[in-house]
C-alpha cells in the first residue's frame, strides 16, 4: 500500500491493492475500507476489526489513516511510520516470548518434581502413597501440595503474563 501510495495511486485504489495481496482478516479490513473510500465512507471504521487477533495493528493503521484525512499529512510517510513501529513491536514481543520461555518450563519442571519424589519414595520402599492416600496425614497433606502445586503455576502465569503485556 505504501509503494501504491507513493507513485500517485488514490488512497481506496492503494487499499484495494494491499486487500488483494494480503488474506485473512487484514484483507478483508483493507477490502472493506477500500470499497468505503470509493463510496465516500469512513475508511477508518472499515479497518477497524475488534476481536480479531490483528485488530491492535489494524486499529494503528485505522489512526494513521484518520490523522492524515484529518491533517492533511501524506498518508504514505505515516504508514511507513506506523510499519516501522509494528514491526518493532512484534520483533519485541518475539524476544519477550522467547525470554520467558525458560521460566515457564522452569516452572512445569517444578511442579512435576512433586510427583518425581513420591514415585522415588515408592521405588525405595518408604510407600509415600500409601501416606497420602491412606488417611491420617495425607488427608491433609496431599490437598495442601496438591494446591501449592497450582497456586505456583497460576502465579508464574501472573508474573509472565505481566512481563509480556
């Protein structure tokens, strides 16, 4: 779209090519907001597509698509612009997921070691089912570890969640 733009081709012209390059819900919005400029339509309602997994990125280009009309700005400048900013945005969540890749494996090593202690207390004979299953202690214990267990990896889910938002 912003080669189109940048040799002369009208906005809904630019559009129309960038919908027939790209599929899914990214050609769809641009389809859209390309048939809505031709009709004299608000170009930046036809991009915006709430609930789909792009509609962040779509939403930014519905922006710079509106300040331009709105200011007069060449569309094409703001659009390399706002690529340029998504495509630092996406490299950095790839490395945030990436970073935090260890930690959640971390975490899923940890809350099998539980298990790994009671099948080695099995095999050595000291029964640590027959504790847990049997009454007394274990009618205790084995809800408490069984808790402990989720609570930490519902907090590792908090903590990485928050790191990569």
């Amino acid at each position: 779209m912003i080669g189109e733009l940048r040799v002369g081709a009208h906005p809904s012209a630019a559009a129309a090519v960038a919908a027939a390059e790209v599929e899914g819900v990214a050609g769809r919005a641009f389809a859209v907001s390309a048939a809505r400029s031709r009709l004299g339509g608000s170009v930046e309602s036809g991009l915006r597509a709430p609930g789909t997994i792009i509609a962040a990125e779509l939403g930014r280009v519905a922006d710079v698509w509106q300040v331009a009309d709105r200011h007069g700005v060449a569309l094409a400048e703001l659009l390399a612009a706002a690529r340029s900013d998504l495509s630092g945005r996406i490299r950095f969540r790839a490395r945030t997921a990436a970073a935090l890749a260890g930690a959640r494996a971390s975490a899923a090593v940890l809350s099998g070691l539980p298990l790994l202690g009671i099948a080695l207390g099995q095999l050595m004979g000291a029964a640590p089912l027959r504790i847990l299953l049997g009454g007394g202690a274990g009618t205790f214990l084995l809800p408490l570890g069984t808790a402990l267990i989720c609570v930490g990896l519902l907090w590792t889910d908090a903590i990485t969640a928050q790191v990569a938002s």
